[in-house]
C-alpha cells in the first residue's frame, strides 16, 4: 500500500496517506481524534529559562556558520560594491557610490521586474552536503549540514547575474538523493533548473555532483533548500540574496534573519510517525520543540532526556542610536507560522517575498512558510538592549513557539540580559496583512476576464485504514524518482498516459509570446492553514478570506498584491465553512511548475499539484544533456535495491 505523509494545521492537525476507499467524515471529528481532551502540549515560557552564561561556542551550536553572532558580515549595497545602505546617490553620506549593475533602472523608484538587466556576470558556489550533530539551542542533535554550516552559507548575486552553483552529495547513514530549489526564481528559458526531483530532474545520487545554472532574475531576498521529501526539515537550507534597485532609504543591511521551527529527532523518524496510525505518535509528532531565530535558542533541559546545554545562546544584533537597518526575514521553518516583532520599534515593511510594496507600518510581521518579508527599523529605543522575537502564531503547534534574540544598543554590555516587552499578539493568527495593505510599487493591472479557470479543492479525511489523507481534487500527489514530469512532457510521447497521482493541470498555448491568462480558485475544506507557494510564477492574488469567493470581489484590480507564497486560511472546523484564495497568472514560462502547500508534511503528504505550461514550446527547447547526465548514476543507485520512500518524495 503506497502511502503519503501529510500535516498538520493552524492549531490542529496533521497527516498522512493510503490508498483505499475514503468515506465521507466531518473536518470536526478528524480534530477531535488528533487530539482528544486530554491531549495537551507543554509550552515553555521565557521566564522558564534562566539567562546562562558564558554560551555554547558558536561550532558546537550552528558549526562554520556566522549568522546571529556580532561578526556576521553586513550586506554590501551590491555584489562588488564597497558602500552599505540603501545604495541611492546621497543617502546617508554615500553620495560618491559607483553606478549599480542594474544603471538607472531605479530612477522613480519603481521598476518593472519584467526588465531584467543584462550584467555578463557569474556567482559560484560550491556546496556539499552531509549529516552531522550539532546543537542549535544546546540540544545536541543530527542535522544536515550545507559546507558544515547549520543553517547554510548565504547565496549573493546581482539582478541579472548568472548564479552557479555546484552540489556535493555526501548524505551517508542512510544516503539519500538531494536536490536544490531555489524558491521564487522564474527559470524563464530553463525550467529545468528548478530544483524537484521527480519533477525537473533526476535527483543527485550519494558521491555524485551537480552543477545548477540560472539566471538572478528577481531582486531581493528568498532562501534555497533541498526538495528531497522533508529533508530541508534537518537544516539543508540557507539564504539568498539578490541585490537590486532601492525605493527606500536606509544606513545598514544586516542581511538575512532566519526563522524556524526545529525537531529533535530526523525528519524520516517524525514521517515514520505521521504515516502511521498509531495517533499518540502521531500528535506527538506535529509538535515543533523550539523555534529559532538564525538557527539559535535555549531550551530547558529537564524537558529532554538528550545531551543537552541550558547555555545554547541566543543571535545578537547591534544597533547604533539614530541608524535605520534593513533586515530580511525570511520563514524556513517546516511546519510553523511565524510572528516577528522587535520590542520597543515599530517595523516599516518593504518587500513580500520578491515584490517591493510601497512601505507601511506595523508591530508584528505574520510568515508562512516560505514568505519573506524586508523591513525597516529605525534605532531610535531608550533601552539598552532589547528582545527580537519569532513567535509560533497560534495557527500552528509548537512545544517551545518563543524565538528569542537579542539586540544591543551602542556599547551595551552583550552578555546582559534585556528587560523589554513585548508587543500584543496578532488578532489574526493564520493570516498575512490585508490585501488592501500590501501595494506592490511597479503597478500590474491584472486581466478581469482569465482564458481558463480552474477550481482545486483542498480537503482532508481519514480513510478505512484510520490514516489521514489529503487531496487537491480528491487526488494525492506521488512522484516517481526515476520517472520525472517534465522529461515526459519533452519526450511527448502520444501513446503516454500521465499517472493520475502525477496531479497534471495542462495550462497556457503552443507559445510564451501570445500567454493565455489562468485564474487558479482554491477552496480549503480542510481546518489547516496553508501556505501556497507556486514555482515559476509571482502570482496575482485577487482574493482570499473566508467563505467561498463572490466573483464580484477583487481586490484593487488595477494593481493587486503579488508573490509567490501566499497563506490560505483554514475552513471553520465547526461550521465546515471553507476559505479561499483566487489567484492568477500570464502562462509565459514554459515548464512544469509545482503549486503546493509548503508545510513540509503537507507537501510530502501529497498537497501539490503540477502546472504543465505551454508544453509545445517546452517540447522544442529539448532537455540539455547536463540534466539528462543525471539518470544513470541515480538509475545505478537506485538499482542496487529500491529506495525506502515512504511519503510523496516531496
């Protein structure tokens, strides 16, 4: 029996898959069984943890990483530049800077992405990939490691660059094969790239390398993590930062700040227990046991029977009185959503994933997984230091949802201890700032009348078998390794049949040039929050909300907001009500695009789909021969006996 994992929601549930005939059960019942009355979690408190010092060295806790200690480099305005801030003419003293690569795109402020610059310049990296034991919040644990760093190195590049990057696949006890995607990066040209294996490649067998090539063709910040089932669960993710035009002033770049959920035990151990139908198992599993900032905490020790030190540590920041710091929070954690808040400021919003959005201000910053969102603050506190804090919304379940870090003012003492407050919790736990709030700053009108609409279905039951299964259109995605999707689309093969499990959406013309306009209608049975992420695309999001969608309802429709990540409420688990998001798309890039929910166990659960788009233009770009070089040696790993995949593969 094929089986898929699947997870759980915004303080409720989990997942899993089986075959099997699925009967007809209320989405209540489904939350009464995962957790009955007497089930309940055991959150920590910052007062349950007593400020240790001296901390843990930074190579016991996140190993050749500098993210979150005082030496961590600050952003230059560029690859290449020797200016920090915002890079514009006058800013802050930094009147003498060098013309940018990207000219005088920026010259109002506001570019149009679509204008992608043309640098003749190459970023490599060079990663390897392996397991090793490490301790990010004292708890001494197995992780993945990228070049010995947990999380891992930070890719910069230029808008329009050429980023290169090699991976090694040293993954042994057990080996594994891996993948990289390289979240919200278009791929026009070469989908291939993209990063999902059983979907663009062939994944990259234990001993082998591969060399991944793509173009910088958005600006700002997103992250890369492996695609191989939940392993980026395990630390296989770093951040990626694309320098481009700026439409605001700032002093400092203090680069990317990583949020995320942390397990103690492997990723394949938790799917072991959320495919199961032992449901004590099951709930245990779904529960997060810290959250870090920068891949940095403390934990209470007598909570774990591990190796475990009270002085784990947390990230340090240091501000100067009076400078304004740009910060790029981004969510890479596995299950949770996250609340980000700096005690004492207010934060101005910038950027939503890779979309510059005429600012606004707020408290509280509110990421799905796989969201970012650029902020400015401005150093203007009384207080010598203050807490920054990542809070696990109430959406979602957390044994210990306080991340905590520190900032210092000046020449504060940074062994002290802050004594700030922190702000009141959001009103909305699953949901991201109001579509009204979020303008992005180059204006797109999006078509009112779409060429094709589809309507997906999100829903999730429990089976004969007592399993848990989600579905979008009551179909369960399953990839083949050794099959990938878009091979086949090249191949176009006329005697082929994609398998159902394969979730194929056939979209767009024969050409990119003449692009047909797709309105994507998702409804949420299901009382999970999801957060939606689809590859190749910023998407329109015309709606979302409670309730079906009233056709009549877009909002501002000669400019809605774009991203590629956007949260989909849950449905009202006592009323059954649903939720929804419509969303739309020019289906100009030829590929086959994943459009799923980024929760770790969902995806691997089987929420996802693929976007097979303008397959007669794919079918003559042809598959490159470095793509196709992947086949045999991970068809001679693989021959050597099946592989133990015991969820979607993704």
């Amino acid at each position: 029996m094929a089986r898929s994992i699947i997870a759980l929601f915004c303080a409720l549930l989990s997942v899993v898959t089986a075959t099997g005939e699925v009967p007809e059960r209320p989405i209540a019942d489904v939350h009464d069984l995962l957790f009955p009355p007497d089930f309940k979690a055991n959150p920590i408190t910052p007062e349950s943890l007593v400020w240790q010092k001296p901390w843990l060295s930074q190579e016991d806790t996140n190993g050749k990483s500098l993210l979150g200690t005082l030496d961590a480099p600050k952003l230059h305005s560029y690859v290449g530049s020797k200016e920090f801030g915002s890079g514009k003419a006058g800013v802050r003293g930094s009147s003498k800077l060098a013309q940018p690569p990207w000219g005088s795109k920026a010259a109002n402020g506001a570019v149009d992405p679509n204008d992608v610059p043309v640098t003749n310049q190459t970023r490599s990296y060079y990663l390897i990939a392996e397991r090793g034991v490490k301790a990010p919040d004292g708890v001494s644990r197995n992780v993945m490691l990228l070049n010995g760093s947990y999380p891992g190195p930070t890719i910069e590049a230029n808008w329009g660059d050429t980023i290169e990057v090699t991976i090694e696949n040293r993954i042994t006890g057990p080996e594994e094969g891996i993948s990289l995607h390289w979240h919200g990066i278009l791929h026009k040209g070469a989908p291939w790239e993209d990063g999902v294996p059983g979907v663009s490649q062939y994944p990259v067998a234990p001993g082998e390398t591969f060399t991944y090539s793509f173009t910088a063709d958005l600006y700002g910040t997103s992250w890369y993590h492996s695609h191989y089932s939940a392993q980026y669960a395990d630390g296989l993710y770093g951040a990626m930062i694309i320098h481009g035009p700026n439409h605001v002033e700032y002093d400092e770049d203090l680069g990317p700040v990583l949020l995320s959920d942390t397990y103690f035990r492997d990723y394949w151990d938790l799917l072991e227990d959320i495919l199961g139908t032992n449901l004590t198992k099951l709930s245990s599993a779904l529960f997060s046991d810290n959250n870090l900032i920068q891949g940095k905490g403390t934990y209470d020790c007598s909570l774990t029977t591990l190796p475990c030190a009270r002085n784990g540590g947390y990230a340090k920041f240091h501000f100067e009185s009076g400078k304004t710091y740009r910060m790029r929070l981004i969510n890479s954690g596995a299950d949770t959503m996250q609340h980000f808040s700096i005690d004492d400021h207010t934060m101005t919003v910038i950027a939503n994933d890779f979309v510059p959005v005429v600012p606004y201000e707020t408290n509280t910053v509110a990421l799905g997984i796989g969201q970012r969102t650029d902020i400015l603050v401005t150093a203007n506190s009384s207080l010598p230091a203050v807490w920054m804090r990542s809070t696990v919304s109430a959406c979602s379940l957390a044994h210990q949802p306080n991340g905590l870090a520190v900032i210092y003012y000046d020449d504060t003492d940074t062994t002290s201890e802050p004594a700030s407050t922190a702000w009141p919790p959001r009103a909305d736990p699953c949901a991201n700032d109001a579509l009204d709030l979020t303008v992005p700053l180059f204006p797109m009108p999006a078509p009112l009348t779409p060429d094709r609409t589809i309507t997906i279905d999100v829903n999730t039951t429990v089976n004969a078998t007592g399993n848990l299964v989600w579905t979008m259109n009551e179909s369960t995605f399953r990839v083949n390794f050794n099959d990938p999707v878009m091979y086949r689309a090249i191949a176009n093969d006329p005697n082929y049949t994609y398998p159902d499990s394969w979730n194929i959406y056939p979209i767009g013309t024969s050409s990119s040039s003449q692009p047909e306009t797709v309105r994507i209608i998702v409804n949420n049975y299901s009382p999970h929050g999801h957060p939606m992420h689809m590859h190749g695309h910023n998407y329109f999001v015309l709606s979302e909300g409670a309730g079906l969608w009233d056709e009549n309802s877009i909002t501002r429709p000669s400019n809605p907001q774009r991203r590629d990540t956007q949260m989909l409420l849950p449905a009202d688990k006592d009323t059954k009500v649903p939720s929804h998001m419509v969303l739309q798309i020019q289906a100009d890039n030829a590929g086959v695009w994943p459009f799923h929910c980024h929760i770790a166990w969902h995806v691997s659960g089987g929420l996802y789909v693929n976007l097979l788009e303008n397959q007669g233009e794919l079918v003559k770009m042809g598959m490159p021969k470095h793509m196709t070089a992947l086949q045999g040696p991970w068809d001679a790993f693989t021959g050597e006996g099946p592989i133990n995949v015991i969820d979607s593969g993704l």
